[in-house]
C-alpha cells in the first residue's frame, strides 16, 4: 500500500459494537477480565489502550516498519531510547541539535554516565572519527534546527551498524511523508508528535518506530516500566491529523519553496537557509533521501542587528509569533532569543544562529498572503 492510503487506514478499524468510522477516544483506566487472565487483550491503560494502541500501529505503517509507541511528549519519547543504554556507554549526536534533546542529553542522563558528542555531521564519514567501543547510539536530527542542514541518514546507517551501534534518527521536521529513514537503514525513528503529526497545535505528544523486534521488546518494556505513555484524546487527535498528514505536506512544501525563494531575492534579506536551493551544500543528499523540501526556512537581515530582527517578528500579522512548529498555521520565531536563548552567544553563532536570524515554520495558508505579510513587515 502507498503512503496516503497507509496514513488514512493503517491500525484503524471501524468499532465493532456500533460501526463508527472513527476510532472511539477509550477514555478508560482499566479493562473487565471474564477470569482471572482472560481478557481481550488489554488490561492497564499504562501499559496498552485501544485508542493509542491504533495510533501507534499507524504511524509505524507509514514509518516502514512494524512496532511503534507513543509518549507524552517528544522529550519522553528521546528519554525512552537514551535509557536502552548502561552507564559507560557513548553517544554521537548532531551537534546543531534541537534544544530540549540537548538538555535532556547534558543535564539529565550526563550524570548517569552516559557520555555525550556533539559532532558536525554534514560530511556523514566525520562521524566515524568518533566511535570508540562504547558506542552504542548515534543520533540524528535531520534537517536541523534552525540551520536546515542535512545529514546522510544511509552513510551515517552504514557507520553505525559497523560500530554495532543503533541509529536514531529524530523525523520531526521531515515527517514520514517526505523521509523513511528505516529503509535507509536507521534502527529506531522518533518523532515530536506535537509538531507536522498532530499538525493542529493542539497536542504535545512523541512516537518511536523500529522494526526491529528486540528493539521493540525494550521499546515497550521501558514504556511501561516509566509511565510516560500518551493519553487516549491525544491519540485520537494525531490519528486525525496523520490522515491529512500528507495533503499539508504538500501544501507545506509548496508554500515553503514559494517564499524560499521569494525571500532570496528580498533586498533586505540576506542569507536563506532551505535544502531546496541548488546552492545549499547538502541539496544532493536532500533530493536522494527525502520527496520534497519541507516547510522549513531560516533567514538573516542584511546588517544583522537584533533589533531589525525583533522588529520583524512584531511586525507580521499573519505569522504568528511563537515557538513549536508544523502546524496548519505559519508561525515565526527569534532563535537567538527563544528556543537558543540558553546557549552561549560564541558557541550559537558557531553554528551559525546569529543575531538577525529568523525561523519561518510556513503554514498552509494562501502564499500569497504570506507573502504579501513578510513583504509589509520586511518594508
Ligand atoms: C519539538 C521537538 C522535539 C521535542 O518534542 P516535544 O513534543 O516538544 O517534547 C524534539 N525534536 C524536534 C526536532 C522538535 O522540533
């Protein structure tokens, strides 16, 4: 079966008692045995619910792959992978690195003695410079956040399983719809649910996938040992939106192609950050591994002052000013003084988030609408 029709009927089925083309919301704790081990398959909502239990055989059809799991947020779900490992063990990550898995990383499981690198990623064989014997994990965010760099998910794939460690790769701003990375060789795919899956800003939720059984074993073990599980209204909305999930998509990437190269020819704008362009140094590798671009864009202001920057974002009235992404509506942000507030001025404009840069979550608006707002506040 070919994505859409995976994302519209994968895991669901109409409710045997009445009909319901919809997956019932089963907002219940626990189930009645007919005798003591006789049940029909659930027993704790913990541990399974129906409502969730659909959900998560979806998004692991449209992932590739056979297992997947769903937690409350993004973060739990990252949380769930780093505790696989043993005190000792390494980890290589993407060093322009979503913000809460950084912190996660360096102040909650550092101290258990996990150790932590952050590696430049963009030549994939660097990665190689940094396995040892301990490497267990090597985790991947691609494209970046806010920078839009794009990693070799297939090379990295082929590091890792000669390290025998496990690949993770964090499909957040991808979705499965434009990038599968477990057919490109990743052993565990998560995703912040809250972002394109949910799609409507109105849940915070995080999936794993594997097809891998053991993996899966461990996967749903933590899961229930832990607790951090989803809840049966917020599984019913990412169903929801996963069966739209490829028409904004879509929509997303068109958008998102419009204004990239709308802004690129902006007298005020300076450099813009987006893996469609021919010029960007990955586009290869973007076009070999994912369907289209995303809805994703970074840009600065000639002359790069904060405070054009801050004007800008005060200025739009359509973008809504606001962290998160992936939602039906376009959102802009500050990163240097939002999501990157906490990290060093030096150690963020290494990585190139300077003071006049700007990200653009596009939504699924008219582009000529949103055109004609960044064009008003860029004025
Ligand atoms: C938002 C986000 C996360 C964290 O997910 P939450 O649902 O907010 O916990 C992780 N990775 C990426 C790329 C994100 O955008």
């Amino acid at each position: 079966m070919k994505f859409a029709t995976k994302a519209i009927h994968a895991g669901v089925h109409p409710d045997e008692s009445t009909g319901a083309i919809m997956t019932p919301i089963y907002q219940t704790s626990t189930y009645v045995q007919d005798g003591v081990g006789n049940h029909k398959g659930y027993e704790y909502s913990r541990t399974l619910n129906p409502t969730r239990h659909a959900l998560e055989k979806n998004i692991a059809a449209i992932e590739n792959a056979r297992f997947g799991a769903a937690f409350g947020s993004g973060l739990a779900a990252i949380d769930c992978v780093v505790k696989m490992l043993h005190p000792g063990d390494e980890v290589i990550s993407t060093n322009d690195l979503y913000g809460g898995t950084y912190r996660l990383f360096t102040t909650i499981f550092a101290k258990y003695g996990i150790k932590f690198q952050f590696v430049d990623m963009s030549d994939a064989s660097n990665v190689a410079n940094y396995v040892t014997e301990k490497t267990k994990l090597i985790w991947v965010e691609t494209p970046t956040n806010p920078m839009m760099n794009i990693i070799d998910i297939e090379a990295v794939a082929k590091i890792a399983k000669q390290a025998g460690a496990l690949l993770a790769v964090d499909n957040t701003f991808a979705t499965p719809y434009l990038q599968t990375p477990i057919d490109l060789g990743a052993d565990i795919v998560m995703h912040s649910a809250t972002k394109y899956l949910g799609g409507h800003s109105d849940v915070v939720m995080g999936i794993l996938v594997t097809d891998n059984e053991e993996i899966s074993k461990e996967m749903y073990r933590i899961q229930n040992s832990t607790g951090a599980v989803t809840a049966p209204m917020d599984s019913f909305l990412v169903l929801r939106g996963i069966k739209t999930l490829h028409l904004r998509v879509q929509r997303h990437c068109e958008n998102g192609a419009k204004i990239a190269h709308w802004l690129a020819k902006h007298p005020k704008v300076d450099k813009v950050y987006w893996p469609g362009f021919e010029s960007h140094p990955n586009h290869a590798i973007a076009k070999k591994q994912m369907r289209d671009f995303g809805g994703m864009i970074s840009f600065t202001l000639k002359g790069n002052k904060i405070e054009d920057a801050h004007a800008l974002v005060k200025k739009v009235e359509i973008f809504a000013l606001a962290e998160s992404l992936g939602g039906v509506e376009s959102l802009i942000g500050h990163p240097a003084s939002m999501t990157h507030a906490s990290i060093p001025k030096e150690e963020r404009e290494k990585t190139g988030v300077v003071d006049s840069l700007i990200r653009l979550s596009v939504g699924v608006e008219d582009v000529e609408d949103l055109i004609a707002d960044l064009e008003q506040a860029l004025r």
